[in-house]
C-alpha cells in the first residue's frame, strides 16, 4: 500500500478523478501523511518499535529515542537479565532510598505519569547499559511511491481520513455533513479494530472464562 493507492481511491470518492484536479498529488499527499500522524495519536499500537533504547549513566530518570511519542514496555537490559515494571509510588514508599542506590544493572522500570516518554530505572544505570524495550514513534513523512508501514486492513480508514481532510477544505461538504461523515467513519474503523483485540488477543476470544465449555 502506497500513498498513490490511496490517492486514487480519494480521488474516486470526491469525485475528483479528471484533469485538471481539484487536488494536486502534493496536497492529497500532504492530507494522507496529516491523516496517519492522527492515526498514531488514536491508535499509537500500530506504530510501535522495538530496539534498543540507549540510556544516561549514573541517572534514575530516562527517555526514549528521539521521536518517540510513547514508552510501551521495557524488556530487558541488552544481553542480560529482564526489567520488571514497578510502580513508582510502591518503591517511593516502600524502599525510599532506591533513588540513591549504587549503579547497576537496572532491575525494574517506572512509567512518568505525566510524561509518555520518560521513564525511571532502579538502580541508576551504569555507562555500560542499553535497554531494550518497545515505544511508539510516528513515520516520516511518505513520498508517492513509498510502501506505507501498516497493514493493508487499514486501508479504508486512511481514504476515509484523507477524505475527510479534503473534503473539509471544501464549505459546502462541510455544511452538507459529508466530511463529518467521513470523519466519523475513520474513527469508528479505528474503534472497531482496537475492540476487536479482546477476540483475537485472549484464549476466551474475549469471553468471560466462566462461559467457556
């Protein structure tokens, strides 16, 4: 799936299909590549990573890579044994002093409630360590011809939020209700494909336990 892909069925949907166009390419382009960053904020689990994330020596508090919108899971440290996740009001309370603990390999990982992309470690990380963990980072923008990094499936919900964003330029399908409807339907196919998780990511396929035979 290219952005041409995509642009050939916006085209076809807002009627817009016969030179001279309405649209240029660069500005169709420009809607698709707005439309996928939205598609990171409404559903940041299609856009996760997982590699190393380096990491500050002699620190508690640490940050994902560059570009980085959000902090997932921390694995391990590279090469060595597993991070646990922890609760950073527990340890606060329970083992106060872990903040000034001798540098290590770290053992648990805290999320920053109000920052998605940092995080603390315990105990604060040698100059040798690099975790490895998952975060979510938006793409770059995409060229014409560049292969979209999302499944196929999402096709539907990239024309309908290009539509929407085209249409939008547009007064009279913004009064007509014709953009709001394209709006509402690319966020009800997001919707619709987080909820289906619960049928295909758990052993009830998202039944009660009770009520399986």
């Amino acid at each position: 799936m290219t952005p041409s892909d995509v642009i050939t069925q916006v085209r076809q949907i807002v009627q817009d299909t016969r030179a001279p166009y309405r649209y240029a390419d660069s500005v169709l382009l420009g809607f698709i590549n707005t439309t996928i960053k939205r598609m990171v904020v409404l559903r940041p689990d299609l856009f996760t990573v997982i590699g190393d994330i380096p990491v500050t020596a002699n620190t508690v508090l640490q940050d994902c890579p560059a570009g980085a919108v959000r902090l997932v899971e921390i694995f391990q440290v590279k090469n060595r044994d597993t991070v646990t996740e922890t609760s950073r009001e527990t340890l606060d309370q329970t083992y106060p002093q872990w903040r000034t603990d001798p540098p290590g390999d770290p053992v648990n990982f805290m999320r920053h409630v109000r920052h998605p992309t940092k995080f603390f470690v315990t105990p604060r990380p040698t100059a040798s360590v690099t975790l490895v963990g998952e975060y979510v980072i938006a793409p770059d923008d995409y060229t014409l011809t560049d292969e979209i990094e999302l499944p196929d499936a999402y096709l539907p919900a990239l024309v309908d939020g290009t539509v929407f964003l085209a249409e939008s330029v547009d007064n009279e399908h913004v009064n007509s209700g014709r953009a709001k409807l394209y709006q509402d339907s690319f966020t009800q196919l997001l919707a619709v494909g987080l909820q289906s998780r619960s049928m295909t990511d758990t052993e009830e396929g998202g039944l009660d336990p009770k009520q399986v035979i």
